[in-house]
C-alpha cells in the first residue's frame, strides 16, 4: 500500500510517517517509479509504535523495544536488554514527576503568599 492508505488505515500523518522511517522504525520498499510501498504488516507496526509513544517513550528507546513487541497492542516480550532499558525510561520518569512536583510547590507557595 502507498503512503497515504497507510496514513488513512492508521490515523497517522504522512508527514509523521516518513518521520518514523527516517528513525528507522517503519520500513518501506521502493516502487520503480519511487514511491514508497508498505506491506499489510505496517498497519500493526504504526499501531505499537503509536502505543509505545504513548507509554512516553522516544524513538530511540521504542527502536529497540520494536523487536521484542507483538500485536497491535504492543504487547512486550520483556528481552533480557528491554528490561533494562524500560527500568532506566521508568526511573528518568520518575525523576521527572519529581522535579515538576517541587516546581510546581514553589509555584503554589507564590500564590499563597499574596492571600
């Protein structure tokens, strides 16, 4: 299927599809004429990768998780490698919420002087 039934069957941009390719996340053949052509595969692809996006993981870390998902869900197969890597994404998380928590009190704590 070309790019833009892919982007149709999917609810994804164009634009954000030629992105994940560029990430190395989506892959494409080349008509002779040059236009990209995605096999029946690439819908569940572009599906987990949604989900992994979702899960606030960046193209990097989902380039690796890719290989151990199954499923529309993407659903992981925990690889020895991907825990790992998942237990680093959930404590930079954490560390995160943490620092928006602090900001977020000294914010309040402005407000709550003026009362």
């Amino acid at each position: 299927m070309r790019i833009g039934e892919l982007a149709e069957r999917t609810g994804v941009s164009t634009r954000l599809l030629r992105y994940y390719e560029e990430q190395g996340l989506l892959t494409a053949a080349r008509d002779s004429n040059g236009y990209r052509s995605f096999g029946e595969d690439a819908v569940v692809r572009v599906r987990q990768i949604r989900r992994l996006l979702a899960a606030g993981l960046n193209t990097e870390v989902i380039s690796s998780a890719l290989e151990c998902a199954s499923g529309e869900e993407a659903h992981l197969e925990l690889c020895p490698e991907l825990v790992g890597v998942l237990h680093r994404e959930l404590t930079a998380m954490d560390d995160r919420i943490g620092a928006l928590q602090r900001r977020r009190s000294t914010l309040a704590g402005y407000l709550s002087v003026g009362r």
